[in-house]
C-alpha cells in the first residue's frame, strides 16, 4: 500500500518562520545568558527578561517544544546544546550571527519576492546607491555586531581547517577578508609552529587587533589593512578566503582567485571555504539559501558548487585542486601552486 501524501510538509516548511523567530527573540531578550547563570521557573524568567505574563508560558514552552530549552517539574533550563552555543560567555557562543540574522536579515528576506523579480539588493544599500560593507562599515557598532556574527559562523570551519589541513607543510597564513580574527586565532592556537596576518579594510584593524590580543597571538598574528580588489595581497605560504568569494560576481571571483595565486609561493596553497553547492545542485539546501542571500545583500554575489571552484582556479593557474568537507554545509576548496 502506497504512503498517504501529506501536506504537513510544505505546511511546517511555509511556517517555519515562527519558529526561526521565536529563536531569534529568544537571542535578544537573553534567554539562554540568563539560564546559564541558573535554572528558573515561570515567575523569574518572567520578571527577568521583562516578558509580558501573557506571552511567557507559551514563549517558553515553545521553545521547548523547538527543543531549545528543558523544563522538568516547572523549572526551565538550556539543552546541552544552547548551553555551550548560546551563552554569551562562553567562547563558543554562535549567537552572534543570529543577533545579525535578527537585526538585519530578518526583515530584508521580507522582500524576497522583489529580490527575485529585480535582483537588486534589499538590505541598507537599497536606493541609496551603495553595496552592503559600505552601508556596514559606515556605521561602527553595526560594523562589530557583523564582525562578531561572521566569528560565529567561521568558528567551526576553522577547527576543522586547523584539523584537516597539513599544516606541519607550511609556516605562514594570511587570512584574506579577517573580520574579528576568527581564523587566524584558531589555527594559531592548534599550530604553534604557524604565523600569521589578518587582511581587511583599516575600519576592521582595531577590532581584530583586540580580538588577536584577547587570544594571547599578538606576537605571532598581525593585520595588515588593505582592499582586496585594489591591492597586493600579502604574501604566505597558505591563503585563506573564507565566506568571501561568495559576495562577489564572476569576474570578482576569478580576479580574487587570480590574486591569491600571484601571491603565493610556487608549492603554496589557497583555501576557499563557503557554503559549498553540491554538484548537482539538489543537497545542499543550506547552501542554496545562502546564494539567495548572497542575491538580497549583493549586487552580485552568489555561491558556487565545488566543481565550479575548482574550474576557476585551474583557470588561475592552479595544478591540483580538491574539495574537501569541513562541517555542516561548510566546506573548502583546495588549490595548490
């Protein structure tokens, strides 16, 4: 007998808005920094957060029935998960690209459909006649609450590119497109033999220079200010471009790719690490998500699949490419000179 055809699955998919929202304002009222401190019940998470008493119970409840939360015998507490990745105190707090995702993409994806139908870009720069980082980087605060959200979704890409790369080969790195410094601090810390730079628009040097100096990596990580597109990339022995090729159109890309392989040193590598496409174009949804929000925050930029990549830095030059996974819908391509 044939399986019943349903409709609770597009319903839950045109629906699930409520509950990437839910989320999201869970982030901004607090929630999980105030249950890390302590458990609490209905009455203290009310007063604390400054929740009206109509909305707590279903609030909190949904967010257990989401399995973002636990509640036994009344008691409300973090899962083992938004513990130790959304405690604003702890180190491996993710939150900030939710913080971002809620201050800004949130409403900009509201425009989805004018997006499809024009192509032009929906988020600050709309009619104001600038891209996306010159309407961030105008503005300081929003420039370090997007610094702090490109930390929380480079964070594990990093460990696995410390983990998965060989770096007892090579000695030194630049990190093209640092933001806070992320990367440069976490293959720093798993390579003690490595150095490395941070490259970025000067706005960003005096965050990452405070992130690098929190970390301890002041005496092996420098930045070096500078516009990828307007001038030399510093030289290493390894590249990296993390979530950046993505921002840019295809000439831009293949003129970045172009640029990291001018750079580097024959037997020198190049890392591009995205939300890599499958070649098929039918997985990865993640990563087809993105490219539609590589279309509302760009005038055009789009994610690739892995194949494309590797075509475009045999283009470049490269004699051997590889595609490797890192972590969720996270992985890199690999070139080497």
């Amino acid at each position: 007998m044939s399986a019943t055809v349903t409709p609770n699955d597009i319903l839950q998919l045109g629906m699930g808005f409520w509950g990437s929202k839910t989320l999201l304002s869970a982030v901004e009222l607090g929630v999980f920094g105030e249950l890390a401190k302590a458990p609490a019940n209905i009455e203290t998470l009310t007063r604390r957060l400054g929740l009206h008493p109509r909305s707590a119970r279903d609030f909190l409840d949904a967010l257990v029935a989401l399995r973002m939360l636990e509640r036994v015998d009344g008691i409300y507490r973090n899962t083992s998960a938004t513990d130790l990745f959304l405690d604003p105190q702890k180190p491996s707090y993710v939150g900030g690209v939710l913080e971002m995702a809620n201050a800004r993409l949130y409403g900009f994806w509201g425009s989805l459909t004018e997006a499809l139908r024009t192509g032009a870009p929906q988020n600050e720069s709309k009619g104001a006649g600038s891209d996306l980082f010159e309407a961030l980087y105008a503005d300081p605060e929003r420039l370090k609450r997007f610094l702090r959200a490109m930390s929380s979704i480079s964070a594990g890409p990093a460990q696995a590119i410390a983990a998965k790369f060989p770096w007892a080969d090579y000695s030194s790195f630049v990190d093209v497109g640092c933001a806070q410094g992320m990367v440069p601090v976490t293959l720093a810390h798993a390579h003690a033999h490595l150095t490395g730079y941070g490259f970025d628009l000067p706005e960003v040097g005096p965050v990452f220079r405070g992130f690098v100096e929190n970390s301890g990596l002041s005496d092996r990580i420098s930045f070096v200010a500078g516009n990828f597109f307007e001038d030399p990339l510093p030289t290493a022995d390894v590249i990296v471009m993390g979530h950046i090729l993505h921002d840019w159109d295809l000439e831009q890309k293949r003129a970045l790719i172009a640029k990291a392989y001018e750079a580097l040193p024959m037997g020198g590598a190049f890392i591009a690490y995205d939300a890599i496409i499958d070649d098929e174009r039918r997985q990865n949804a993640y990563g087809l998500l993105m490219s539609l929000n590589m279309l509302i925050e760009t005038t055009g930029g789009f994610d690739y699949t892995g194949a494309d990549c590797q075509a475009w830095m045999r283009a470049a030059g490269f004699s051997a490419t590889r595609v490797e996974p890192l972590v969720g819908s996270t992985s890199m391509v690999i070139g080497r000179k």
